[in-house]
C-alpha cells in the first residue's frame, strides 16, 4: 500500500516524464526524416510561379490518362505527359490571369457549338447544331452518371483552355509586325553581295598532338559558361544481366513433346497406357489442337492465302495435300507443327455494300442506340425483304438506317478489299458466297444486311491447324539462372564487381548519367526499380544490389553519384576540349603570320589564294570554305581593293580581300518585305512562345522527393 500512495503522490511526476520520453521519440524521428517536419514535400509535386499541384490531384489525372492511352503505356510515360500538361496549364494561367482574360458563358456556348456541330446527338431534324439537346443531355448525364457527367465537365475545361491558349496567342500575334525598316534591312541582308578573295589556314593544320589542354583549362571555360554546362543530379551504375534463356537441352525437349504428336503413342514414358492418335489421322482438329495437346495457338478456322503463312516455310506449308503435317519448325519464338485441314479456292478481294442495324450492347454501339437484338433482328428482316424485291432503295436504307458512319457517304459500300479485312462472320458472307448474295449476317457491331457486288481472282486458300510450344526455359534451367546470378552478387559483394564479371565470362554493361526521373536502362528497357534505387539516400557508391526483370536478373553496383551543378571536368572533356584547342590553335597561328598581304600569306603558309563571289549576310557561306558568319561579316566592314586582319572562323584563320560589293536593288516600296518578316515573327510565336514563358517560370519540381515516380 505505501508503494501505491508513492505513486499516486508522484503520478503528475510521472505523467510529464513518459510525455517527454514520447516527445523526444518523435522529434529523434522528424529530425531523421526532415521531410516529416513539413508535409509539402511528399504532398506537393510542384510549385509554378507559386502555384502548388498536389499529389493527389496529379495521380489521379495519372491514372485518368493511363486509362486513355492503355497499358502499353509505361507510368512513367504517363506520369511526364501529365507533367507537361500541369507545367503548361500553370505557365499559361498566370499569363491569363496577369491579363484577367477568361471564357465567359456566351463564348463557352459559342465554343461548343463549334466542336460539337457534326455530332449526331446534337443535331436536329434538319441536321442542325441543337443547344436544346445538349442541355438535355448534359442534364441527363448528371442525374444518371457521375463519371459521365465529371468527363464532360473535363470536356468543357479542355475546350476553354484551347480556346484560352488561342487567344493569348492570336493577341501576341497581333503585337508582331514588320516595320518598313525591318523589310528594308531584310532585304538588303539578302541582297547585298560581296566578292571576296580569301586564305585560309585550316586548323587542322595544326596537329592536335602539339596543342596542350589542362584540365584546369576546361574548368576555368566551364566556369566562364556555366549557363552551357548546368547538370542535373545523375547516376553511373553498371550491371550484369542473367537471362533465363531455354537451353538446347530444353529446346530439344519440345521437340520430342511435338514428336509425340506428330507420330502418335499408345503408352507414355512410364509405359502406362496413354493413346494419343497421330495429327495426321485426326478429324475434329479443333479440340485435338486446343485441348488435347494444348497448344499454344488456339485452332482458326479462317482459310488464308499462301502470303499469310509464316514466309520462309509457306511453300512447304502451302503444297501439302490435305491432312498432310509439316515440323516442327522453329517460329516466332515457338516450336510448331502445321496440318493442313482444308483447301479451297475462295476470290482474293470482294466488293460489297451493306446496312449496319446496332442494338444495345453491341461494339461501337452509340448511347441513342434503342433497339434490342431482337428488335434489331426483326428490323434487318424486314428490310432484306423489301430488298430483295427491290435492290435500288438500297441507299436511302443506308442512309436512314445504318449506323457504319464509315460507310454512309459510299452508299454502304466497301469497294475492293481483301480477305479477312472484315470480322469473320462478314468476311464468311462476303467470300465464301457469289456476286449477287443478299443476305443478314450478326457480327459483335450489329446486323448487316450484306450484298456482295463483286469478286476477284478465285485462288487457293488453306485452312491450317497448328501446335505450337511456346520455347521457355525449363525449371532446371531457371533453378540455375537463380543460382548463378546469386553466387555472382554474394562474390561480387566480397570482390571486385568488374574483375568477377570478367573472370565468369559475363558481359558487363556501364550505364552514365541516368537522371533521376528516367526509367529506361539500356539493354533491359523500362526499369524504374533499379533508377530509384539509385537515388536513395542512403545508397553508396559501390552498393549492389539484385533485381528481378522479366525472364532474369540483374546486379547492379552504384557507380558513381553525380549532384546537381556545373559538370565535371572529365564528363565535359569531349565538349569542350575542341573549343578549347580550337582557340589556342587560332592563337599559334596568329602568333606566327607576319604577312599582311594574300599572296605573301599563302605563300608563307604554302597554300592558294582563292576567289569566291556572291555572298550575303543571310547566308553567310563561303564557297570551299563553309558557313563562316564572322568571315563574311568582317568582309562586308571593308571597302573594295581593301585586306582584312587574321579574322578568326569556324574552320581556321582567314584574311580576305574585298573584290566587288554589289549593293542590293532598292524597291519603291518595301511593305512586301515587311510581311515576310512580320509572317516569320508570327511563326515563331507558334514554335517558341511557349517555351520562352516556360523557361521564364519558376518551377520546383518534387516528383522525386513527392515519390510519384
């Protein structure tokens, strides 16, 4: 009892202590983790001339866009155009607010008249844009669909963006023209000519060998041209790569499986009973092909052409007697064995035109489609009965009733096209009848009502059944991938990595400059997994580590951390090491000509004194020479009979002559001129408006550390 009063008496004690302890704990934490200590790292993506986008509202414009452009889209992929798409909206909005323009409710409506005036569910009896019906159906969507209603609401949002986008545009547009000066000077840029005799002294005159470049040369130039050589973070890793390829053993197995097939067996190979009759001796291909022996390829029953077999067996496929085999045969990744089931002579192109008759739930269906299949199916009825007393209301049925937009304009019609260009039932119809067919077809868009006007070239056509075996690597062979690519990372772990992939006879593969918003590793594509980890924090040069791809493994070791700044000397070298001689090249040779004549200084380097005429300031080249704009404009600064200096270019050292200056022919009026230019300007606000807006901006970018990527 006297412990527990002690308690009680020091229960405020104790109650402070435990709180500390607790307080402490936490802020250990936030101190370990800065960015716990304000949320807007993780939570804000981005910062646009201070307007913030959040994680959660760029994941799900993420994941709205992944379901529009499908799953061969990456997520990174994703992820960049939805980042471009923010970055633009936020630049342009603030030039739109500096501005207060906007998209007001009579221009919206005008805007939407306008993208909507061919759609039919807008359209009146008479083929006119009706607002009435896109009230209605704009408030039908509300009521019955939320996810219908908040796309079209996405919908209006893009349209006055790209109308906001225009008029930004079109008024930047109508600030640009081209004054009189502007033509004039234009035109006489283009129009003054000048002929020059000239000497070059190339510097490749100079060798390389003799010309020295410090790194302490390159770093001082980078230092002067910072703006050239910014960098962003990067990483250098390099890798080893363990692919679980099947070997010849396991390739040699699939063989025999199909062996089985080809010859047929009565007990298997622990001589149990287990008959599999022969392909050849088979009638119902179909279930012996997908179910017995399970292949790969599931049974068509479409008959193809001989330039429809795979192209280095055709001939052999193509003159096989019916149920004659031909294989195996190594394709497209697989083991096969090919049976000719059928042969038949079929037209190789067919002319048809035809009525579409949707019903609800068919492919392609339109929202203002009523009619059930059965409803549907008594409508095509009616109307190839009415058709097959009279073939000429074909197209006004077309027209009033089919939906194949497509079509419509040709009277229904698709004019010669090949086999198997339509859905299979259509296509059935269409080949395997004769010129003159009439008839309904069901297919996954509707009823067709089908006439087939014409056919060409009946040719041979194969029906083909084939077993195929998908060539993967056995169980064994996988087992040993794992092993190996295990002992490699544990040894590498203890070793030198490149020395141990040498050793083991491994291709080694270095990957630099990989940013930090990448996913593509060269030579194993999309591998977001081995970026990120990369940039961890707490990942050292020299770490390893293993990743599963598709059909491997990987070990990667962290090469080197690059942070973000002005570029290393080594990486720079490549770049800058030819300015850097090309400069000390034009200082040797300065240094060392005395001559201040042509003739004295072609003489003195052994060349020729050459002749060029009719060069202009617009397109300053130099016959045998090249695009040297600092030649030709020191050219232009001369009076006729006079020599230049040593005028440094892009390919050596120059002094040129000035032989004949032919000024450009003055116009009365120079408005054309003027137009061209105001025309040019009025382009480059197209191509590069935006981009100067967007260079212009502030932008902090927190995908990285915001971990969306």
């Amino acid at each position: 009892m006297a412990v527990l009063n002690k308690i009680r008496q020091r229960s405020l004690f104790l109650i402070l202590i435990i709180a500390l302890a607790l307080f402490s704990f936490v802020l250990a934490d936030l101190f370990k983790n800065s960015d716990a200590l304000t949320s807007k790292s993780q939570n804000i993506v981005a910062t646009i001339n201070g307007k913030d986008i959040t994680r959660e509202d760029f994941l799900q414009k993420v994941e709205q866009l992944q379901r529009q452009m499908g799953p061969n889209a990456t997520n990174t992929q994703v992820m960049n155009r939805v980042w471009e798409q923010e970055v633009r909206q936020a630049v342009m909005q603030t030039q739109f607010d500096e501005l207060e323009i906007s998209v007001e409710k009579d221009q919206m409506r005008d805007l939407l008249k306008t993208s909507l005036a061919t759609n039919p569910n807008f359209l009146n009896e008479a083929g006119l844009f009706d607002e009435n019906k896109m009230n209605e159906y704009i408030a039908n969507l509300k009521e019955t669909s939320p996810a219908g209603y908040e796309s079209w609401v996405n919908y209006e949002k893009q349209v006055a963006s790209t109308a906001l986008n225009q008029n930004y545009f079109n008024m930047v547009k109508a600030g640009l023209t081209g004054t009189l000066a502007e033509g004039k000077l234009d035109h006489e840029l283009e129009g003054n000519k000048v002929d020059i005799r000239y000497v070059q002294i190339p510097f490749s005159s100079i060798p390389d060998s003799i010309v020295e470049v410090s790194k302490s040369d390159i770093s001082s130039y980078i230092k002067e041209n910072e703006n050239q050589y910014k960098v962003d973070a990067s990483r250098d890793i390099r890798f080893v790569e363990f692919k679980e390829l099947a070997s010849v053993e396991d390739e040699n197995a699939i063989k025999a499986d199909l062996q089985t097939y080809i010859n047929g067996r009565l007990v298997d190979e622990r001589g149990r009973k287990d008959t599999i009759v022969a392909f050849s001796k088979v009638k119902n291909n179909e279930e012996y092909i997908n179910s017995i022996a399970a292949s790969d390829i599931k049974f068509d029953e479409r008959f193809v052409f001989k330039s429809s077999l795979p192209t280095e067996f055709a001939d052999a496929i193509y003159n096989l007697n019916e149920g004659e085999v031909y294989g195996p045969y190594k394709h497209d990744g697989a083991f096969k064995v090919t049976k000719v089931v059928a042969v038949k002579q079929i037209p190789d192109s067919a002319k048809v035109r035809h009525i579409l008759i949707p019903f609800k739930g068919a492919q392609s269906a339109g929202p203002d489609v009523a009619q059930t299949e059965t409803e549907a199916k008594q409508t095509a009825d009616s109307l190839l009965s009415i058709l097959k007393r009279n073939r000429s209301k074909f197209p006004d049925f077309v027209k009033e009733f089919s939906s194949d937009q497509g079509s419509i304009a040709k009277e229904g019609r698709y004019d010669w096209h090949p086999y198997n260009t339509m859905v299979p039932e259509f296509n059935d119809f269409e080949f395997e009848g004769k010129t003159g067919d009439l008839g309904v077809v069901k297919t996954v868009f509707g009823f067709h009502i089908i006439e087939v006007e014409g056919q060409k070239n009946k040719t041979k056509a194969v029906q083909v059944g084939t077993i195929s075996r998908k060539i993967e690597p056995s169980e064994k062979t996988t087992d040993k991938v794992f092993r190996d690519a295990s002992n490699f990372e544990i040894n590498a772990g203890k070793g030198d990595f490149a020395t141990l992939a040498t050793e083991n006879k491994y291709a080694l593969r270095p990957v630099n400059g990989i940013k930090a918003l990448d996913e593509n590793i060269p030579g194993v594509g999309n591998q977001r997994q081995i970026v990120r980890w990369a940039f961890e924090e707490d990942a050292e040069v020299g770490d390893i580590k293993r990743f599963n791809i598709p059909n491997g493994y990987v070990i990667a070791q962290l090469v080197a951390k690059h942070e973000e700044g002005l570029m290393s000397v080594d990486d720079a070298t490549a770049k800058v090491l030819p300015i850097i001689r090309k400069e000390k090249k034009a200082a040797l040779i300065k240094d060392r000509v005395t001559a201040t004549t042509l003739k004295d200084l072609a003489a003195a380097e052994n060349t020729n004194v050459r002749a060029t005429s009719g060069i202009n300031m617009k397109n300053p080249t130099i016959s045998g020479a090249g695009r040297e704009p600092m030649v030709v404009g020191a050219a232009f600064g001369l009076n006729e009979g006079e020599t230049s200096g040593l005028i440094e270019g892009n390919k050596g050292v120059y002094m040129v002559e000035l032989t004949k200056l032919t000024p450009a022919v003055e116009l009365d009026n120079y408005q054309g001129a003027a137009n061209r230019v105001g025309q040019q300007k009025t382009v480059n606000v197209e191509s590069k408006l935006y981009n100067a807006l967007k260079e212009a901006a502030e932008i902090e970018d927190n995908r990285a550390s915001s971990q969306v990527q």
